[in-house]
C-alpha cells in the first residue's frame, strides 16, 4: 500500500511539474494584469517589478512617474520622460555623467546645462538637441543645418536675414555674396541692383599712409588685377606684375604700358600717341598751354637790344641773350612751352630788328637817288 501512494506522489509531481514548463499562450488582442484585474496595456504591473536578467526594449519606455535603474540604463529607441520638461524645478538632484576623457562625476541640476549634450544625429524624424558647454552652444552632429528665418536651411548655417558682428568674420575656404560657393576665387561677388560691387571708404581714418586697397604676391607670373567682360569677350582692363598694363574700350586697344617703358594710345584703329622704348615721342598733334606769349616784345615800353651789343653778347655767351645755353639744356633738359615763348620772343625781335634794317635801306635809297638827280 505504501509502495502504491509513493507512485501515485512521484506521477503527481511529474505532471505537475510537465505542466509548468509549458508557455502561457494569450491571444493576440488579450492583456495580462499583475496585481490588477483591468490591465490596460498588454503588460500591467500594479507594484514593484524586479528583473534578473536583462531587460530589452525595442521601440520606447514611457514613465508616467519614476524609475530606478541600479547600474546601466541602455536604450536603443526614444527615451520620453513626459513629466520632466525642464531641469529648473530641480535642485538637490543629480546626475552621473561620463565627460569626454571617459571619467564619471556627479553634477548637480544646476551644473547640468554647462555640461549635458546629445549625440541624437540619426534618429529619423527627430531634430539633434543644441546643447550648451562652457561659454559655447554646440551639437556633435557633423550634419546638422542651422536654419534662421526658415526651417529648410540649404547650408550648414543658413541665415535668411541679416547678420551683423561686432568682431572679426573668418571664412576658413572662400566667402561668396549674392553668389553660390566656387572653386575659383576666395573671395566671389554677385552684383544685384547695387551701384558698386565694392566701396571702400576711409574718411575719417587718421592713420598715416592708408591704402584703399592693398595686394601682396611673390609670383613674377602674377596677374595683379583683370576686368574682363566675358559677354563680349573681351577684357577690359588688366595689369600684370611684370609693369604691363592695357586697356580695352570694347572695340579695340585703346591704351598699352610695355615692359620696356613703351606706351600707346589708340582712338580705334588710329595711334594717336606713342613714346618708343628708346624715349622718342610720336604724335599726330600737341598742343601745349601757356601762360603768357611773347607778343610783349611789340609793346612800345620793350627795349631792343641794339644789333652791336647783340653781337658782343653772342661772341661772349655763344647763344641768344635770354635762351638757355647748351650746357644748362643738357643738364636741365628743355621746358617745350617755355622754349617756345623764348624762341617766338627772338622771332619778333628779328622782325622788329628787319624793320628797323628797312627803314635804313629806305632813307639810303633815297639819299642815292637825290645824288643821280643832281
């Protein structure tokens, strides 16, 4: 009989414990309640939940209250904390945060905001956190577009008003304005209903030996500055580092500086000027201005310097009285305007000096024919 009731124990407990190790099966749109008898959710715990192993989530946590994590909280979803809209409501808390060297500190709620940062860049639909460190706010996503004054910012920081900075603006690459970014210059400007692409005005500055514009290079080949119209094909004006300079009227050359001092001026097709490489000046015509001319020799208070002190003066001086002499042109060169007063000044004194002559030809003339009279 004791042999019997053992057996009927063991098959009890085999069964029993069969049973056990089968899995609960709920229905698809069931939920399950501990400690409750109206789960609202697929799972309801009304208590305290303990959990041994690990704990994965896939998609979010959602605390309606609190939660307590005794080591390593990781969540690969959202993490949405309803009740905790900003951390100005909290003052003896805080938070353990690993700092970028890989050290963990406690840090107060106070300390938090020169401190905390968010590394969210990928999450679809969701936007990177600014966040702020020491006297900087900053994120870590390398993608991230800064837009102000629209939400589809083009750039990584796209500024759809205007900007203004009381300091220095440094472009690491190349600043375009009014234009898109290029490869060719640093510096690229799109003029639009603008009088000047660029004004530069320094009234007022009292430091000495200001420059409107100031250019640097140690390349021989350099070309210093060219204007080119690229409609017509044409540049209009150019100056190379080697001294040659031109300039285009749109038709044709109208100005060329050579390197070898030679210069060129052109009305169209017609070279209006020229001064060689040798120093000669060609020219269709000069006219010079003057202030005076030397029509006062004419005045009836001019005196005339009487022909045998002319004559002495020549013999002593070997040039004109009142012209420069060869020694001092060498030296000196020739002023062209003044040379040519000087020289229409002795012009009209040989003609005074021709009147003169006549008036004695005439009176001899006459005193010969009186004598063949008598």
């Amino acid at each position: 009989m004791k042999k019997i009731n053992l057996f009927l124990s063991l098959s009890a407990m085999v069964i029993c414990s069969g049973a056990f190790a089968q899995e609960n099966i709920i229905e698809e749109n069931g939920n399950v309640g501990l400690g409750t008898t109206t789960p609202t959710a697929r799972l309801t715990v009304a208590g305290s939940t303990r959990i041994d192993s690990t704990l994965t989530v896939n998609d979010s946590v959602v605390m309606a209250t609190s939660a307590r994590v005794g080591e390593d909280l990781k969540v690969e979803g959202n993490l949405y904390i309803p009740n905790i809209p900003s951390l100005e409501h909290y003052t003896n808390e805080s938070f353990l945060v690993k700092d970028i060297n890989g050290l963990v500190q406690g840090i107060t709620t106070q300390g938090m905001a020169s401190t905390i940062y968010s590394l969210s860049c990928d999450l679809a639909g969701v936007n990177p956190f600014w966040n702020n460190g020491p006297n900087k706010l900053y994120t870590e996503c390398a993608g991230v577009r800064v837009g102000i004054g629209t939400n589809s910012p083009e750039f990584t920081f796209d500024c759809r008003g205007d900007a203004k900075t009381s300091g220095h603006l440094w472009a690491n690459q190349s600043l375009s304005i009014g234009a898109n970014m290029n490869t060719f210059s640093k510096l690229n400007i799109v003029n639009t209903n603008r009088t000047a692409v660029i004004q530069a005005n320094t009234v007022g500055n009292t430091k000495p030996y200001q420059r409107l514009m100031y250019f640097e290079y140690d390349n021989t080949d350099t070309k210093i500055l060219e204007v080119q119209n690229p409609t017509a094909g044409y540049t209009a004006f150019s100056l190379n580092s080697n001294g040659e300079m031109d300039i285009h009227n749109g038709v044709v050359p109208i100005f060329h500086l050579g390197t070898n001092g030679m210069l060129s001026l052109r009305n169209n097709s017609i070279e209006t000027f020229r001064v060689e490489a040798n120093g000669m000046v060609r020219a269709r015509k000069i006219k010079v201005d003057s202030e005076t001319w030397a029509d006062y020799v004419f005045d009836e208070n001019y005196k005339l310097l009487p022909l045998n002190e002319l004559e002495l003066f020549v013999k002593q001086n070997k040039h004109l009285p009142s012209i420069p002499s060869e020694k001092q042109i060498l030296e000196e060169g020739v002023d062209v305007t003044e040379m040519n007063v000087k020289m229409m000044e002795k012009i009209e004194e040989l003609t005074l000096y021709l009147i003169e002559q006549n008036k004695e030809i005439e009176k001899l003339k006459a005193e010969i024919q009186r004598m063949q009279q008598n």
